[in-house]
C-alpha cells in the first residue's frame, strides 16, 4: 500500500482498481467498524490490508475485532499497527 496517508474511501477506490470488489453490506461494515472504534482513516485502511491479507478476502469480524486490538493497544500509526500484528503473529510468513 501507497505509505501516504489517504481517506478510507480512496483506499477502497484504489484496492477496486487492483481488482478487490466489496459488497455495500462489507463497506457499510468497513465504515461502521471505523466509527465503532474511532479509528483514524489509516488505522482503519491498514485494518483493511492486514484483514485481506490474513483472510484471504473481506472478513468483518476479522476487521472489527483487528481495530478493536489496535485500539486498546492505543496503536496510532500504520507501523505501530504492523508492529504489533508482527508481534501476534497474526499473519502466515
């Protein structure tokens, strides 16, 4: 993912171009899991690209429960972020 910082909606827009197509029910959930949480929009895309890459797809849960953890874990950047799903070994090497 492009390291700058761009809102959730270019990010769903740019992942649709490289050939990702989510459901509205899946983007309604994106965006609801980004308010539930308070999520700044690059918390909420990495989120998105750790979720599509450990899941093979879209799996909300999976996204809710991931900004749930940056969140209590008070994670506040998108490497901090990778940082600790490292750490969890939440994605297969």
């Amino acid at each position: 993912m492009n390291q700058s910082v761009r809102t959730v909606e270019d990010y769903l827009l740019h992942l649709k171009s490289k050939g990702f197509l989510f459901r509205e029910d899946a983007v309604g959930f994106i965006y609801f899991g980004q308010q539930y949480t308070n999520s700044t929009d690059e918390i909420a895309n990495t989120a998105i690209e750790i979720t599509l890459m450990a899941q093979k797809g879209f799996d909300g849960s999976f996204y809710i429960s991931l900004l749930e953890t940056f969140a209590s874990n008070k994670i506040d950047s998108r490497k901090a972020a990778w940082k600790l799903v490292e750490k969890m070994e939440l994605l297969a090497v």
